[in-house]
C-alpha cells in the first residue's frame, strides 16, 4: 500500500513533466514505478537530502531530478543552442533518450533486473535547487 501512494504522488508530478516524450499510458506507469523503485533504493543519506529541501516532499524534488536526468542524457552527445531549430531538436533528441529509457524498464521490468548501480549513483548525492535558475 505504501507503494501504491507514492506512486500516486510520483504520477501526479511526473507526469505533466513527461507527457509530451512519454505518450503510452503504460508506458508512464513503468516510468513512475522505476522512480519510486530508484527512490525506496537510494541511500537513507540521499533521501533525507532531498527531504531538506522545503517546501516539497524529497519524493517530488527526486522525481524532477530523474526526469531530468533522462532529458540531458538524451541531449548530452548532441551540441545543441539554443535557436528555434536546435530546440526542435533538442525535442526530438528527448523523445528519442525516453524512448530508450522506456525500452530499457521494459528489459528490466521483463528479466526482473533492478535499477543499474550507475543509475541511481547519479542521484546519491543531491545538489540543492537553485531558486534563481
């Protein structure tokens, strides 16, 4: 049960942000239900550093993060500006990285593999929001 409601609240968060890249319904579900497995498989350190950060639950900062982290993996190869042109592709680029990250939840989900080590590393150590970016 306790799942099921943070995944409620990963969803209602998440998936505004991913709705454009992530269009299937089930698609999403693997999408929230990856960040709540990654989240309940962070070290205590980390969790509570996203829980530090007022005024939002350390679930929804962490969740931002992840999407995130999809985005500038997706962009990261690509020397991208920011011109009308480059952010269509920029668009593209995203679409494209969470089609493979949903692939790979799929392969995961499938053999029962948890979340890569090297995945959840990048979020171990949090860096607070800046407020001003």
């Amino acid at each position: 049960m306790a799942r099921a409601l943070l995944q409620v609240q990963v969803a209602i968060e998440v998936v505004p942000l991913i709705a454009d890249v992530v269009e299937d319904h089930e698609d999403r579900v693997l999408v929230v239900a990856d960040i709540v497995d990654c989240w309940l498989r962070l070290p205590q350190s980390a969790r509570a550093a996203y829980d530090s950060w007022s005024p939002f639950s350390g679930l929804r900062w962490f969740a931002g993060d992840y999407a995130d982290e999809v985005d500038q993996l997706s962009v990261a190869a690509s020397d991208v500006s920011y011109s009308p042109a480059s952010i269509a592709n920029a668009e593209t680029l995203c679409r494209k990285g969470w089609r493979r990250h949903v692939d790979d939840l799929r392969r995961r989900r499938s053999s029962g593999t948890p979340p890569p080590v090297s995945w959840l590393e990048r979020f171990a150590t949090p860096t607070p929001p800046s407020l001003c970016a």
